[in-house]
C-alpha cells in the first residue's frame, strides 16, 4: 500500500482512505449571522468526500461540471439553501488526488477529475499532473482550451456542462 511512516510512527492516510472518511458528514447546518453576510440567510450542506466524488464520476466524456454546479447537486440533494463553497473544493480536490493514486495502481475506472473545473470554466491548477496534463486530456475530448492572463479556461464551457 501507499502508506509512508511518519517521523512519529504513524501512518499517513492514502488519499482513497482520505476521500472514504466521512468525519460524521454529509451534516446540513444554518447559515449563521457572520455567513450570511456572503451566503444569506437558509442552511448550508457540509458533505462527506465521497459525495462530491460520486458526483464528479459521472460526468461523462466530453462533458464537463464545475465546483459551483456540483454544490447545486449537494444542496438540492440535502435540501439546503447552498452547498459549502469550502468543502466542496477540498473534496474535489481529495478525490482527484484519490483518483490519480488509483491510476497509480493500475486501475483504470477512475473518477475523471479533469472534466471538474473551477468558477468560470478554469482548470484546477491543483489538480494532478497540473494544467498541462488536465489541458491534454480535455483537449483529447474536443475541448478548446485558452489562456486567460495566468490562468486556462475551456472555451465556451457552459455548452457542455451535464
């Protein structure tokens, strides 16, 4: 397995083990005062890793989903007011680390984390193998990908999100 030893002998969490640890999640919570300021008034859906990642394994290829369309799902689905703009990065990003690993190990059938983009249509820098690995694989699927000052935006996006 790929568990490294720590310098206190502890084991560090794969990613896989990362994205299956639900930490007590999904858990839908209210919008507090100081929140509410950026996100009025309602309830916010926290989600466990695992969602996002289901989500994010069934956009299809050629398709494409953003962070903020995937917190439409989780918030639809928990019958929120939103879905947390936090989390919700954090666990795509666990689950594109997780599904790097799993290519890793030979497997094939993994979470196709590429077709998840950024607010605005940007890739995730973040993202396994950075832009240019993302830029490939979207390419390979007939996306037109475009520099934007620093950043890489697939071109007219909007046309194929699911």
């Amino acid at each position: 397995m790929l568990n490294i030893e720590r310098y206190n002998g502890k084991k560090n969490k794969t990613w896989k083990e990362k994205l299956e640890d639900n930490k007590g999640l999904p858990k839908v919570e209210p919008i507090t005062d100081k929140m509410s300021k950026k996100w009025g008034e309602g309830t916010v859906v926290v989600p466990a890793p695992i969602e996002v990642n289901d989500i994010m394994k069934t956009v299809p290829e050629g398709k494409l989903t953003t962070i903020d369309n995937i917190r439409k799902k989780l918030a639809e689905r928990h019958h929120a007011s939103i879905g947390c703009p936090l989390t919700t990065g954090i666990f795509a990003w666990v689950s594109a680390h997780a599904a790097n690993e799993a290519a890793l190990e030979g497997e094939t059938d993994i979470t196709p984390y590429w077709r998840t983009l950024k607010t605005g249509g940007i890739i995730n820098e973040k993202y396994p193998g950075g832009i240019n690995y993302q830029k490939q694989l979207l390419e390979r699927e007939g996306h037109k990908i475009i520099q934007k000052g620093k950043k890489y935006v697939v071109q007219d996006y909007e046309k194929n999100l699911i």
